[in-house]
C-alpha cells in the first residue's frame, strides 16, 4: 500500500501549485516586455503572433491550476510535461522576439533549475538536454529585433539599444535570481518535508508491528501464568497453615499472598480492560493517588515521597487502563534504581499535566541513552526492555511526551506529560 496516499498534501502537489506561479509571473513580466518593445522602441515584430503565444501559455496556466484541484495524483512524468510545455513557450517567444539576443533567454535557466530541484536525474539530464538545444538553435534561427531607424542608427542610438539591452539582461537576472531563491527553494523543502513524512510513518509502522509482538507474546505469557500462580497461592494456603504459630513467617507469607492476588488481579484486567477499552477522565490527583496505592502494594520495599504541587481547579485525565500500568513501569523502574529514596512530584496546569519522577541512582549510561524506548534495551541486569518500551507507545497513543535525562544532582528524572481538560 503505497505510503502517500496518508499524507494530506503530496509534494508535488504543492510543487504544481508553485510552478503555476511561477508561469503567472513569467507571464506578467513578458507581457511587460511586449508592451515595452511595442511602445517605447516601436520595433518591428509580429505582436498579433506574440499576443497569441502569451495567450496560449495563460491558458495553460489556467487549465494547470484547474488540474491542481483534482485528486488525482501528480506523477513526475507530467510534472516533466509541465516543465516541457514552458520550454516551448519560451522558445516561440524567444524565436519571435530576438533569439538568443533577447536578455529573456537566461530564464531556461530558472526551468532547468526546477527541473534539478523537484525531479529525478534522468529527467533534470533530459531537461539539460533540451534547454541547451533550444538555446542553441536560437543562436542561429530566429526573427530579428528591429527598431524602425536601425538602418540609420548612429553611435548614440546604438550606445542606448546597448543600454537597454544590458538592463534587460539585468532585469531577467533579477527576476530568475528571485524565483529560484524562494520557489525553488520551497520546492525542494516540500519533497524533504514529505520525506521526513514518510520515513515517520515507516517507523510508527514499525513501532506498531513491534507493539503487537509485545502484545502477542503478553497474552501467551499471561496464559501461561495461571497454572503455576494457582499452584503458588495453594502451596501459600498450606504453608499458612502448617506454620501457623510462627509470626514473622506468616507476616511474609501473607505478603507473598498479597504479590500472588496483584499477579492474578493484573492477568484478569489484561482481558477485562482490553475487551472494553474506555478512556474515563477523572481528578488527576485522584488518579494518581490510586495508583500509587496499588504499587505500594507491589512494592513496599521502595521508600518514596509524593508530593502535589498543582493548584485549584484539579483537571481531568481522560485515559484507559494501560496508562496507569505505563506509570507503573515507570515507577518500577525508578524504584529498581534507587528503593532506598524516590521523589514522585504531580503538577499540572490548565492544558497539560506534569508527573515528575526522581531517583538516585546510576543514572543513564551514555551508550544506552539514545537506544532507550526501544524493545528489549534495559539497563537493568535482569530487565526485558519491555517495560519503557511500552509506556513510550501508551503516552504517545495519548498525545503525551515521556523523557528521561540523567539529573545535575545525580541518578535519572523521568517526565511524564499528558493533556487535561477543565471540569
């Protein structure tokens, strides 16, 4: 399937837009030149056959800005076509006006410029060939500039033609120099732009293709889960039992019974909450205060500190289950850093909430820091690479931004972003 057909707007699309501009202001300024020839010099050409040249390439242009408008898609061949269609305007202009003595000749060059900008070599390399072909044809076949008086002309009269001539030259290359700086320029920034389009939507394709091996293989684990978690919570219920005048081993074993029922709660929702996906909003602070309640239960060995700095009104967050398991992971991780302290800061204004999160530990070394977020990249000994991994991809599914640094002070902050809305 064809990536672009998922851009709202294809480059050369954009491109075709400029190129009638491009036309629309060429046109203009050869008028200009004909009206000036034509009343200023008085020189002897066929305007009737001019005027009808000029006429057909505003037709064109006109008849291109209606294509524009189509949805069918611009191919490189008929951008080719397009350019092709100036060559031989120019060319009957030029033919008409002068030849190669004509100062317009030089705008070959801004079509060929285009050319090199916005098509492939083998048509820039055709486009190459033509112009020069054109311009040197026009070396030896065209219909002479004549003033009325040239027979006669005197030092003087020949020393202003010059003039005139020379000025032309220059407003030629003034025109030509605009049009390449600022068109061209924009043609060649729209293809880089869908480029840049296209290898993002190559790798959110990707990351997709990755999150759903994630999934695949959560699900089979899950599966595979329930058999020995059922025999750990008998074997727990026989140990509570046959132990039952030791304190200190039932203080742990009742913990252990508490790990097992968060094991078998999480395996539940992995079905419950999938099978009826609904972002609820509700309080931030709210929000984040159970979750919090739920992971110290899985982990009460961190010793962590929260704090809410945010003011009044509390706005809403609006997410499903899997963001409480992403801010979950992203606590896990902190606490693996650092258990003996973490710092957990929640602020949030009327646009985005902000939850901060600060451990101690090693920090980020250097030759992971652009690989993290990725599958399977840890830097725990014994960490899959899974779990950031997934938390990325749950907060940019809600628009959110999620990044990790290495603190002045030492250890990592984690800033975790999301929108809000107002109750």
């Amino acid at each position: 399937m064809p990536l672009f057909k998922h851009l709202p707007l294809s480059a050369a699309r954009e491109n075709m837009w400029r190129l009638v501009w491009i036309r629309t202001i060429a046109l203009l300024g050869q008028l200009a030149g004909v009206a000036f020839v034509w009343g200023y010099l008085n020189a002897q050409l066929d305007y009737l056959l001019l005027i009808t040249v000029l006429s057909g390439a505003a037709v064109v242009t006109a008849a291109t800005a209606w294509r524009v408008r189509q949805p069918w898609l611009v191919t490189d061949t008929e951008y080719f076509i397009q350019l092709l269609i100036d060559v031989v305007f120019l060319s009957l202009l030029l033919y008409l006006s002068g030849g190669s003595t004509n100062p317009f000749i030089s705008y070959y060059l801004v079509i060929l410029t285009i050319s090199a900008a916005t098509l492939p070599w083998r048509y820039t390399w055709s486009m190459a060939s033509l112009t020069i072909t054109a311009y040197s044809l026009l070396l030896f076949h065209y219909q002479p500039l004549m003033l009325p008086s040239q027979g006669a002309m005197d030092h003087m009269s020949q020393g202003r033609f010059f003039n005139l001539h020379v000025l032309g030259m220059w407003i030629t290359f003034l025109i030509s120099a605009l049009l390449i700086t600022y068109f061209v320029v924009k043609m060649a920034q729209a293809i880089r732009q869908q480029d840049a389009a296209l290898a993002a939507q190559r790798e959110t394709t990707l990351h997709d293709e990755q999150l759903l091996a994630v999934a695949t293989l959560a699900a089979g684990t899950a599966h595979e889960l329930g058999t020995p978690l059922s025999t750990i919570s008998v074997l727990l219920h026989e140990l509570q039992q046959d132990y039952a005048d030791n304190e200190s081993l039932q203080k742990d074993l009742a913990l252990l019974e508490k790990q097992v029922q968060c094991c078998k709660e999480s395996m539940r929702t992995l079905v419950d909450k999938f099978a009826d996906q609904q972002a609820l909003a509700q309080p931030v602070d709210l929000y984040l205060a159970d979750i919090l309640e739920r992971w110290r239960v899985i982990r009460p060995d961190v010793n962590e500190h929260f704090q809410v700095t945010g003011s009044t009104p509390v706005p809403l967050l609006s997410v499903d289950e899997t963001m409480g398991q992403a801010i979950m992971n992203l606590l896990n991780n902190a606490g693996d850093a650092s258990p003996e302290r973490i710092d957990i800061e929640l602020d949030w204004d009327a646009q985005r909430m902000r939850l901060s999160i600060r451990d101690y530990g090693r920090g980020i070394p250097a030759e992971l820091a652009e690989k993290l977020g990725k599958p399977f990249v840890s830097t725990k000994r014994k960490g899959l690479g899974l779990g950031l991994f997934l938390s990325h991809a749950t907060v940019l599914r809600y628009s959110g931004s999620l990044v990790l640094y290495n603190h002045e002070e030492g250890g990592t902050l984690t800033e975790l972003i999301l929108p809000v809305s107002m109750p």
